[in-house]
C-alpha cells in the first residue's frame, strides 16, 4: 500500500524519531511510505485555545497536502482526532460546506497508527522485538475520540521479549491539555505527579503511549526526577527488530 | 463580582492536603458507585440518547413547554410566577412569605436557590433560612459555602463536623464523632424546625408541562418534610428543568440517580401536581427562574449546557475538580458543567477564567447522562472570551502570527531551524511561562535533524542511488 | 411588559425561526420489554429491597393479620396509624386509622405506620405509594419511625418504564406520589453512609401474595 504521513509538527521538530520508526515499521511491513512536504500542522493548539477561525488557513493546506492520498497515517491520536471529529464543524461555522465535505472525505482515510495497523493493514503481530517491561497510558483524545480501545495494547503484546505491566489509573489525563500545561500549570502538575508516580510504581523501564503531546509531559517529569524511565512511543517499540 | 481567578484559586486549593485527601476518597468512591450501576443497565447507552434528545427538544421549544407547565399547575391549583432574575425571585419568595408571616421558612436544597442568594436575600427582610439538608445544614452552620454540587460538604471530614455541631445546634454539649450519632443530633434539631414551619422552600429536579408535576429527588428525607408538612409551598426552578411529557420521567429518573450517587434510585422520589385538600400544603407556588437562561438559549451552541440536569457525575469524574475541589471555581456551578454554565448564566466576565480550568480530556463528556459535549463547549466559550473581552489582544497578536507560521511550510521549516538556536518565533516564550513548564519538567529540545530534514536527506540520497 | 411576557420573548427570540426540534428516540427498555414471570419478578423485588437495608417478608392475604402483628411485636410498636383505606386488621395492635386525619404531633406519638402500595418496581425496589386509599395520605408514612408496606405481588412491574406506564394508565400520576427505595440515608458525615436522617429508619416490606 502507498501511505502518506502526517508527522505532526511536534513529532517532526521535537520527536523525529517516532516519525522515523513509522516510516521504517511500515516499510518492514512492505508498504511505501510517501511524506507530502508541504505539511505543517494541524492546528490543533489554535482551535483548542480558542483561535479556531485562526486555524482554518491550516485546514486549507492540510486538506490540500493531504486531499489526494489514499491513505493517511498519524502517530498522534489527539491531532487525528482534530482532523476526524472537528475539521468538519469547523469548515461548516465557517460557512464552507465543500470544505466541509473535503474534510469528511479525507477524515474516513485518515488513521493513527495501531487503527492503520490493525484495521487496515489486519496486523497484530509486527514482528517487533523490545525486552523490557513496560506500561500503557492511554492518552484521552485516543481513549475517548478515537475510542482506539485495546489496539494499541493489542499491538505491544504481540512483540516478542516485551512485559506489558498494567498501569493504575491509566485512563485518567496526564494534565498535559496543551496550553493548559501553562495556564493552569498548578493543576497540570497535580495531575501529571499522580500519574508519573503511578508510572514509577509499576517498575517499568519505560511509558509507551500513542501521542508525543503526552510523552513530552509525563517524560519531562520522568527525566527531571532522574526516575530512570523512559517515555517512548509506540511507533518505537514496534520499530524494533531483533 | 470580584474574582481571584481559577489559576490562583485552584494553586491554593491545591496545597490543602487534608482537602485533597477528601476529595479523592469521595470522588473514587462515587465515580466506582456510579460505574456499577451503570453497568447494571444494558440500555445505557439508549437512555442516555433519549436523555439528550428529551432535554434537547425542551429547549428547542422551551416557551411552548413553559406555557403548558403554568397552564397544567394553574388548573391542578398552583400558582405560577415568573422572574427575570434574581432580585425578582428573591422578592416574589419573601412577599409570599411575609404574606404568611412566616419569619421562619425551612428549606430543600436547591442549586436555585443558592444562585440567586435567597437566603441572604430572606435574611435582610428578617426571615431565617433553615436549610434542612444535612452537608447544607453543616455549611450554613459554618458560616461557608458550598463546594460540590451533590456533596456540599465534602471539604469537611467527621471531626470537623463533631466540633461544628458541638458549638452550634449541641449547644456546648460534648458529642461522640461517629457518622451516626452525629446524624441523630441534625434529625432531632431539624425535626422541631419541620414541625413548626409554615412555610417551605424546595428546589425542583423535573417539571412535567403536560401534567404540571413537579419532581423532587433525595436521599435524606427532609423533601418529603418540606414538601408536605408547611401549610405553603414555594418551588424555584429554572426555566431549564421542564420536561415535555410524563413518560420523560422514565428516562430521567434511571439517568439520574445512577449518575448522581451509583444508587438504582435515590431512597426517595416526590411527585406533586397542584395542592391535593388535606394532603400536603394548600398553597403551592412554583417560581420560574430566567436569570441568564435566554441568554444561554440564545447561544445555539453553547445552549446545549442547559440540558444539565445537575447530577455531578462530571464533577466526579474530572481530574481537574477532584484535586481543586469546588470553591476554585469561584462560582454557584463548579466543575465541568459549571465551567460551560457560569459564563453563559452569569456572563462571561464573571467567568472569564473557568472555560481553561480544563485539559480537554472528555471525562465528562463521557460520563454525562445527557450528552452534553463539554470539551467543545469549552473550546466554543474559550472563542469567544479571546475574542469579545479585553486583555487578550496579546495573545491574539501571537497566536495570528504563530499561525502565518504554520501556513507556510517554508517558514514554519525555518522557523524550526531558528528555534535550534533559540531565536524565530517558535523559540520566543515569555520566561514566565517556560518556567512554568521547567518548574516540573525538562524542557524538549529541537532534534539535531528534524523529521523533515531527516526525510530530504533519505530522498537526495535515494536520487543518488 | 410583565415579567411572564418579556421572559417568554427572549425565549422566542433566543431560538429563532430555524430552530431544529429533535425527535427522541426512545431504544431503551420500553413498557413490557422486561418478560418476567410473576415468581421471577418477586425474587427480583425481595433481593433489590434487601439490597437498601429494609427488611422484606411474605405473607399470603389471609396471614397477613399474623405477619403483621408479628413485625410490629418484634419493632416494640403498639399503636400504628393506618389510612381508613386498608381493610387490614392485626392482632394485639392498635391501628389508628387516619380519619378524621391525624394531626402531625399526633403521628409523633405512634409506634409506626402500617400502609398498602400502588405499584412497585422490581429492578430497583421502589414502593410506590400514590396517596389514595391503600397508600394513605404522605404524612402518615412519612412521620413515624417505623413504616410497615404491604405490597400485592400483582402490583409488582419490571422497571421504571413498566412502572410509570402503570401509573398514567391507571391516572394516578398527578397524584401524591412517593416512590420510596429504601430508609432513608446520607453519605454527608465522613462518607459513610448513615441509615435513617429523617423519614422511617425501619422499613418493613410485606409481599402479599
């Protein structure tokens, strides 16, 4: 299969390596990866503080970097889930309604990563390799919008070496929310201490989750701690070989 | 209305340890309540479809509905009244009162009630409030207010309530600290009080417009009292509780208790429609309240906030109310609901803050019997703050720029190699606000090799192959 | 512009000419949907009643002056008021029936009330008392400690639903109603859940059959 990549700006500028290790996991997979160089943002930072009519530049040249490909992978449930649940609304309050269905059109092709993997590509088991223990947090807009369920869990117990170490209250947010990790930074660090000890209760070596948003909060709080767990996303274990 | 702001607020509350820890056995216990009720049920996810529209189509046809509720009440022998705020409320229930010479009015909790300041509002006209709920007893006890819309109290633990009691309504008499004991001492005292008020004010759940019965839900007791024992009867609502049909009620009161309290049913449910000759209160008035209402009515999306019909189960379920607890919010209505509620009801300047008390992550959403899309609401509200009120300009000013940005492939690529050196307008942060990241985290840094540069580079290459 | 008036306009206005009127699906366990078996929804009723902490007993029409009488022996009441409804009698009790009705002090001197149901609901084990003549008037089960409830096993629907269909067919719901799920309770005091604040701390509910 031809898929398109849709990095995310803070994949692309922060955690290239996930960007890396789809491109590689999908190419062991025997499909080729293309990468519409035009691609940004999604806008996701803008219409979530409120700028959504500031936004709608950025959905006009998703949709046309995006608008030809076939298929469309993420490594971020929270920017996919923009995409698939509000570009629609957004092209409609503003009074656009090809855009409108160009964003529906594009939004049924369009998957995170372990949706591509397991209902497009039917793969549970990517013969990937990672002996270590690790433990899930699952990141909301994948939990509650995407409704990903246990495919991402489904996708880590199938690689060969792995310890999946259930994490206690794993669906409960990290406190990451994007600006709201500044606005409301009193209440993020709560959050995102409660959860970050709940990570280092597990013994796991590392936190996998399926958004770099997530990772870059509960990893940060990881490494300022010197806690000796490694945030990693998906993509990365599932890149791994032998 | 002057307000310290959520950030603030919330960073006080936050360090309150014996807070915290009451608010995280009490939100755990009722979320895991809640849960195991609502798995009891197969039909959950229809009922609250049915909920959504029920609640949905009310306000869709809120005046046709209103119309019928006052025609229904008024035939059953009600009396309806009508107030377009707060001031007007207040003076329709103490006109009634003083008409009874009542200088004393026992009262049913009700979020109504405490929204328009009734109390206060009774108080200066020389009438005493009883609150007849035990958490509102303890509050209005303590001199507080309250801060969980379902819970009130539950800032105070068994101790503080011991000591409390013993200085008020024990009169300096010693009391044992057990749930129990202490329960029997606020049944004693408020039974005197039901018995010798003429006059009682309640709150309503639900009121049916095609039959004009009002509906109370409970768990203490003290509704039934109120409801049945005084001679008058006053009911505030808010225009947004109406109910179009009597078989809604089949809806709602599966929806509600499980939601509220984890309960199949609360222990008790009260229906009334009118007066009934020597059962109950021979003057029932029922007031309806605007105070905001329309203007949230009016808001085609953010409207959908008023099919709230006040369980808290989003309360429960929010990571940011269960570490703040209510008073943070500043407001009648704390908590997910009241954060999309408070703006639109009592303005957006008096709750300019609460639209960001949130991280977005659709707890709520999830769990609210109704189906109001809270994160969306938020994110509607946050639009129209940054927009419509002053002091936002500078953020407004980044955020077009940071967008022009990110139109652009070729400056937003630019940018990022700026940003490596820490110059460009990716790497330009207030330190205010990198210190409030660095303050917990380590801050991430621009790769060494984008994504996109990495990808240029395997493409040259491959050209070169 | 009276207040009625001016609300009733924004109202309008708020909604405007275009406002969409959802229909609302009703896909949940409709009137009848729940097919149980009398002996079924009893079991149901009698294991959701002792779930909220009230006793539950049974008892056929023409025992039910024994099992009363027992019940009320065992709670060390006497004297229970009843409304003039009933038709119940009981050994070695002394039932006051609420006609003329009694006066609030009065029921404060009783042991307890003793009174019939219009319907109940097995799912959640709510007694529906409608203020008629079975059920009596609201203060008669409401003031005294002890509430004695005697439920018809016919009288016994699935859910809700199968309940509140009863009760607009049989135009009994604009009457009094109180539909009661157990003594009464509050988790306000150290979170754990306290029996009894105000309304009976002792329910008794009697199945007859």
């Amino acid at each position: 299969m031809r898929i398109a990549l849709f990095v995310t700006c803070v994949t692309d500028t922060l955690f290239p390596d996930t960007g890396r290790a789809v491109v590689g996991l999908l190419e062991r997979l025997g499909h080729e990866v293309t990468f519409p160089t035009g691609q940004t943002c999604c806008g996701q930072m803008h219409v979530n503080a409120g700028y959504a009519r500031e936004a709608l530049p950025l959905v006009r040249r998703f949709l046309r970097d995006f608008g030809d490909a076939d298929t469309v992978v993420s490594p971020s449930a929270s920017c996919t889930a923009l995409v698939r649940a509000h570009y629609p609304q957004l092209a409609e309050e503003a009074g656009d309604n090809g855009l409108a269905r160009e964003s529906r059109d594009l939004a049924s092709r369009l998957f995170e990563l372990s949706e591509l993997l397991i209902d497009v590509l039917a793969v549970e088991d990517v013969g990937a390799f990672y002996p270590h223990r690790v433990t899930y947090h699952s990141s909301c807009h994948g939990l509650r919008t995407l409704n990903l369920g246990d495919r991402p869990l489904r996708l880590l117990r199938a690689v060969r070496g792995i310890e999946v170490i259930e994490l206690p209250e794993a669906s409960e947010c990290c406190g990451f929310g994007g600006t709201f990790a500044v606005k409301n930074a009193d209440v993020s660090m709560a959050m995102l201490s409660d959860k970050v000890r709940h990570v280092v209760n597990t013994g796991a070596e590392a936190c996998v989750a399926t958004d770099n948003s997530c990772l870059m909060q509960i990893g940060g709080a990881l490494r300022r701690q010197r806690a000796g767990v490694r945030a990693i996303h998906l993509a990365e274990i599932l890149a791994q070989t032998p | 209305m002057t307000t310290t702001g959520f950030p603030q607020a919330a960073r006080q509350a936050l360090q309150d340890p014996t807070l915290r820890r009451n608010l995280d056995q009490a939100t755990s216990t009722i979320r895991a309540k809640r849960d195991s009720a609502v798995r009891e049920l197969p039909d959950w996810p229809e009922l609250r479809d049915s909920g959504a529209a029920i609640k949905a189509r009310a306000l869709a046809t809120l005046p046709e509905q209103l119309v019928r509720l006052e025609q229904m009440v008024t035939a059953a022998g009600g009396t309806v009244h009508w107030a377009r705020d707060a001031a007007e409320a207040n003076a329709l229930v103490a006109g009634i009162a003083h008409r009874h010479r009542a200088t004393e009015v026992v009262k049913v909790k009700s979020m109504a009630t405490d929204e328009i300041r009734l109390n206060d509002a009774l108080a200066a006209t020389g009438i005493d409030v009883v609150e007849t709920d035990l958490a509102e007893l303890i509050v209005q006890l303590a001199g507080d207010r309250p801060s969980h819309i379902l819970v009130p109290a539950i800032h105070y633990g068994r101790t503080e309530i011991r000591s409390l009691f013993e200085r008020t309504i024990a009169s300096g008499d010693a009391l044992p600290d057990d749930p129990e004991a202490l329960a029997e001492v606020a049944r004693l005292y408020l039974r005197r009080r039901f018995l010798s008020a003429r006059v009682a004010v309640s709150g309503a759940n639900f009121a049916v417009a095609d039959s004009g019965t009002v509906c109370v839900v409970e768990s203490e007791g003290n509704g039934r009292f109120c409801i049945t024992l005084p001679d008058v009867l006053i009911t505030v609502m808010g225009i947004e509780k109406v109910l179009p049909e009597w078989r809604d009620l089949e809806v709602m009161l599966q929806l509600l208790p499980r939601s509220a309290t984890g309960e199949r049913m609360s222990p008790y449910t009260s229906l009334w429609t009118g007066t009934r000759p020597n059962d109950g209160p021979t003057q029932f008035h029922l007031v309806l309240l605007d105070n905001g209402r329309t203007r949230a009515l009016a808001d085609e999306v953010g409207r959908d906030a008023l099919r709230c019909i006040r369980c808290s189960a989003c309360l429960n379920v929010c990571p940011v109310y269960s570490r703040t607890g209510g008073h943070a919010y500043e407001s009648v209505y704390p908590g997910p609901v009241g954060a999309v509620l408070s703006p639109q009801i009592f303005g957006l300047e008096a709750a300019a803050t609460l639209p960001w008390a949130s991280s977005l992550c659709g707890a709520c959403y999830e769990a609210c019997p109704v189906k109001i899309d809270i994160p969306s609401l938020l994110v509607h509200l946050r639009g129209q703050i940054v927009h419509e009120l002053p002091g936002h300009a500078p953020e407004r000013i980044v955020m077009r720029s940071l967008a022009r940005v990110f139109a652009s492939e070729r400056l937003f690529a630019r940018a990022q190699r700026l940003a490596r050196v820490g110059r460009g307008p990716l790497a330009k942060f207030p330190p205010p606000l990198v210190s409030r990241w660095t303050a917990m985290r380590d801050l991430p840094l621009v790769a060494q090799q984008t994504f996109r540069e990495w990808w240029r580079e395997r493409e040259n290459e491959a050209g070169h192959l | 512009m009276s207040a009625r008036d001016e609300i009733l306009a924004l109202a309008t206005a708020a909604l405007g000419e275009s406002v969409v009127v959802p229909e609302v699906p009703r896909n949940y366990r409709a009137p009848g949907a729940i097919a149980l078996g009398q002996d079924e929804l009893v079991e149901l009723f009698t294991e959701r009643v002792a779930d909220y902490g009230a006793t539950i007993h049974r008892s056929s029409k023409g025992h039910l002056h024994d099992a009363v009488s027992a019940i009320a022996d065992t709670a060390g009441a006497t004297r229970l008021a009843a409304p003039p409804g009933l038709g119940v009698t009981a050994n070695g009790i002394d039932l006051v029936l609420d006609d003329p009705p009694l006066a609030a002090d009065a029921l404060e001197l009783l042991d307890g009330a003793l009174t019939g149901s219009a319907v109940a609901v097995a799912e959640t084990g709510t007694v529906i008392l409608d203020g008629g003549g079975r059920s009596g008037r609201r203060i008669i089960s409401l003031i005294p400690d002890l509430h004695i409830c005697l439920v018809e096993a016919a009288t016994i629907v699935a859910n809700l639903p199968d309940a509140i269909a009863r009760l607009v067919a049989e135009g009994r719901h604009t009457s009094p109603l109180t539909f009661v799920s157990g003594p009464s309770a509050t988790v306000d005091i150290g979170f754990e859940r306290v029996q009894g604040v105000h309304g009976p701390r002792r329910v008794h509910v009697v199945i007859v059959q």
